[in-house]
C-alpha cells in the first residue's frame, strides 16, 4: 500500500513538470514577438532623419558709377536723395533674400569734396539709397577704388557701418580684412562673399596697406575660396575684370571665372565693362557647377550710350538639402534687363519701356534678352516685381 502511495506521488509530481514545461514552450512564442516588437522600435528610432529642403533667393546688381551730373540732379536743400532713382525696381530688390551691388565709387562724403571722373568720391545718400532699396552687401573692389585715397575709404566704411550694411574687397585695417564677409539666412544657408579687382588705374596701393583693396591674385584667391567654403555653405566671389565696353568675356575673364570654379565656387559676379555680357554655367575641375555672370554692366551711372545705360537685376536660387547627404544646388537663375534715361537717371525695367522712352524699345529688349541667354538658354527673364 505503502509503495502504490509513493508511486503515484511520482506520477503527479511528473504531471506537474510536464504541465509548466507545456506552459514555458506556449508563452516563449509571445515573448519572441514582443522582443521582435522592440528591436524593430529600435530600428525606427534609429533610422537617419528624413531629408529636407530650404531654398534662398540672391540678387546682385552692376556699378553704382555715380557721376556729377547724376549727384547733382539728387541735391536737396538738406543733402543728397537718391532713392528716387531706384523706387521702380526697389520691390524686385527688397524680394531677394540677400542683394549684392558693386559700389564703383567710393562713398567719402562732402567733407572731402565731391568728385566725378576720372577721380571718383560720392556723398553719403549713395548708401543710404542703396541700403532703403533692399541691398545687403557691397563689393568696394574696383579700379576706383583708390581714387581719392584711404580717406575717402575710411569714410566710406565708416558710414557702410554706422547703416549696417556688409561690404567686401576693401578693408579699414588687417583685423577687418580677416573677418570672413559671411551672410547667415533663416532658412539656415549661409553665403559667404570674396571681392578683388584686376588694378586701381595705375594708383599705387599704400605700403603695408594691401587691406585697402583686394587686388587679384591667382594664389590668394584659390586659397580664400578653399578658406570660407570651410566656413558657409555658399561662396560667391565678385571680380572687377574685363574690357570696358566689351560685351563679350576676354579670355582672361574666362581663365579667373574657371579658376574660381575649379575651387569650388558656386557663383561669379562680374564688373568693370559697363556692358552686359552673358551668363554661362562652368563646370569645375571636381565635377561641379558654378554660375557665371561675366558682367552686370552699369545699375545707375551718368554713362552715354545704349549699351552703358542698360544693366539689369540679376537672380538665382540657392537650395540646401539637409540631412545625410547634405548638398547645395544653384539653379533658376533670372534676369531682369534695366534702362537708365540719361539725364532722368530713373532706373527702369526694360520691359515697361515705351518708344517715347528709349525708340524701338521693344526691339532692344529682345536682343539683350537674346545676348543673355546665348550660353544658358533656360535663362528666366522677370517681368513681375
């Protein structure tokens, strides 16, 4: 009696083991989904940040050459007022995100006599008007640069600064020529901006004083490209080059245009002819593609002529995709041609243009729309403001 007692105690006790070992195989299904669950969480949560895309607008216009018959016509009793010469094109100016103007003349101020060609210096309310029609930074490298000396350079940066506006090529001391000329946009895309000229008609520069214009140099130029696109995302490098009153590039131009690209420039603004000239894409010794504008021509001058009175607005897109694989892309690029009635001074959208105006108005427009595009037939031409 005794050993059946025992033997079937053995047999529950088997019973139960059987039982929990049948229950742990059941539920180690569940556990592996749920663990299966959280690696897969994991995964998601792991998984790089999607990509995203902003995208900035940037205009740049040509010389600001402004001579006595141009400064004269803006006297006030209480100064000088330029602002009326830009009110047709100021809505097209203030939309850009970031405006650009070769500032040919420097803005020195009464105090030390106001001056027209050959030796330049202009009063104050040149900025001033720049600055209310929505430009935000000014290249100072040109060949009149030096005109009328450090004074009237000193002055000049004295009053860029006192109305916050960014200038370049021209520099108050060898601290100031240091700091990178860079442009932080809310959309997070930041443009940096080089400036140099070919001379400063035959004006030497002072001795241990090379902060007061940016001459070029083929040297200095690869190096401060390789330097800021180090620190923004965009480098645009404007050059005072070129033959005057030639509408196309000279072989030197295309030679600086290719050398900034093969750096890894984005864009080139050019100056000096007091012509248009076209626009071209570059491709750089890496595979990458710069913008070229080989010449703006005048924006406001008191310059005879057809060609010397038309200049123009020129624009293009800049997008950043952020994320993994961030990159920078220049595309859309824009052009608004502009005409300036001499004695008037009024800048004016070629488009709007009557005969009465400029004869054969529409005639002209075509052509220079024309002689833009010849290298980059996709070239959008602004008949909106």
């Amino acid at each position: 009696m005794k050993n059946k007692l025992i033997l079937l105690l053995i047999c529950f006790v088997l019973i139960g083991i059987g039982t929990a070992c049948g229950n742990e195989a059941k539920n180690k299904p569940d556990q592996m989904s749920a663990s299966n669950h959280d690696m897969k969480t994991l995964a998601i949560k792991e998984k790089p940040p999607a990509e995203r895309k902003k995208t900035i607008s940037l205009a740049a216009i040509g010389d600001i050459l402004i001579h006595d018959r141009v400064y004269n016509v803006a006297k006030t009793k209480e100064g000088y007022d330029f602002k009326p010469f830009f009110k047709k094109v100021k809505p097209t100016l203030q939309a850009a995100d970031i405006t650009f103007a070769n500032q040919e003349t420097m803005i020195g101020g009464e105090e030390i006599g106001l001056s027209s060609y050959p030796s330049f210096n202009s009063p104050y309310e040149v900025g001033d008007a720049l600055k209310d029609a929505g430009v935000q930074i000014v290249s100072m490298a040109n060949n009149h640069t030096l005109d009328r000396g450090e004074m009237a350079i000193q002055n000049a940066i004295h009053h860029w600064e006192n109305i916050d506006m960014k200038y370049v090529g021209s520099y108050k001391d060898d601290l100031d020529r240091s700091e990178l000329r860079v442009i932080e946009t809310d959309a997070g895309i930041s443009v940096a901006f080089l400036a140099y000229t070919y001379g400063t008609n035959g004006i030497p520069v002072p001795e241990g004083k090379d902060f007061l214009v940016n001459l070029i140099d083929e040297d200095k130029i690869a190096s401060e490209i390789e330097l800021v696109k180090e620190q923004a995302d965009v480098v645009v490098v404007s050059y005072h080059f070129g033959n005057e009153y030639e509408r196309m590039p000279s072989e030197e131009q295309k030679y600086l245009v290719q050398l900034a690209a093969d750096h890894g420039a984005h864009l080139v603004i050019g100056h000096h002819p007091h012509v248009l000239q076209p626009i071209e894409w570059i491709e750089g010794k890496n595979g990458n593609h710069m913008l070229a504008v080989y010449s703006l021509g005048n924006f406001l001058s008191g310059q005879d002529g057809l060609y010397k009175q038309i200049g123009g607005i020129f624009e293009c897109e800049i997008s950043k995709t952020f994320g993994e694989n961030e990159r920078i892309e220049i595309h859309s690029p824009k052009f608004m041609p502009t005409y300036v009635p001499y004695g008037e001074w009024i800048v004016t959208p070629m488009h709007e243009l009557t005969d009465d105006e400029l004869p054969n108005a529409d005639t002209h427009y075509k052509e220079i729309k024309q002689h833009l595009s010849q290298y980059v037939p996709e070239l959008e031409f602004k008949e909106e403001q």
